[in-house]
C-alpha cells in the first residue's frame, strides 16, 4: 500500500528535514545537505526513499539534479487523513459534554 511506504520513509527524522526544507522550494542534494552532517551517499538514499514513496521528484538540469516535493504523494496523504476527519468532532462533542457534566 502506498500509504505504508510514505509514513515508512517520513518516520526517519533525517527524511522528515529533508522533506521539510524541499517543502520550503526545490534544491539539489548539495544544498540540502548544508547543517545536516551527512555524507553525499547518505543524502542519496535518504532522496531515493523519499522518490520510491512518491513524496519527492527530481529534474536534471545540467549536470546537477533538482528536487522538489511531489504534489502527488501529499494528496495520498490527504486522502488518507480525510478518513478520519470525521472521527473527530464527535469525539471533541463527547469531551466537551463530558467536561461540562463534571463542571456540574
């Protein structure tokens, strides 16, 4: 499920910073390495993992390669959330009724 590889690739918190700051524009690998303090190869996989998820893509320009977030893979995200949307104000209407039953 593609669900499965997106929340796997965003539970590394080196993956989460670099999908942070390509969430800030695009950049190539060089750049987001800058106050990482990790290797060219490190940088690498962690980009690989984030493409395979479809939350990043790349274009070449020249010899360097740009990557940007994948609009794509957030809406997976959003679908998924949407799910669950509407668990919630029955539950925020179920504490506020309790809170305000104790408060009696």
């Amino acid at each position: 499920m593609i669900e499965d590889d997106i929340f796997k690739a965003l539970a590394d918190p080196t993956r989460r910073a670099i999908f942070e700051k390509l969430a800030e524009g695009r950049r190539n690998a060089s750049a987001l390495r800058e106050g990482m303090g990790i290797s060219q190869p490190a940088m690498s996989q962690h980009l690989s993992v984030l493409r395979g998820a479809g939350l990043v893509r790349e274009e070449r320009e020249g010899r360097f390669v740009q990557y940007e977030v994948d609009p794509a893979g957030l809406q997976c995200v959003a679908s998924w959330l949407a799910k669950y949307r509407a668990f919630w104000p029955a539950r925020v209407d179920d504490l506020k009724a309790l809170l305000k039953e104790m408060d009696q």
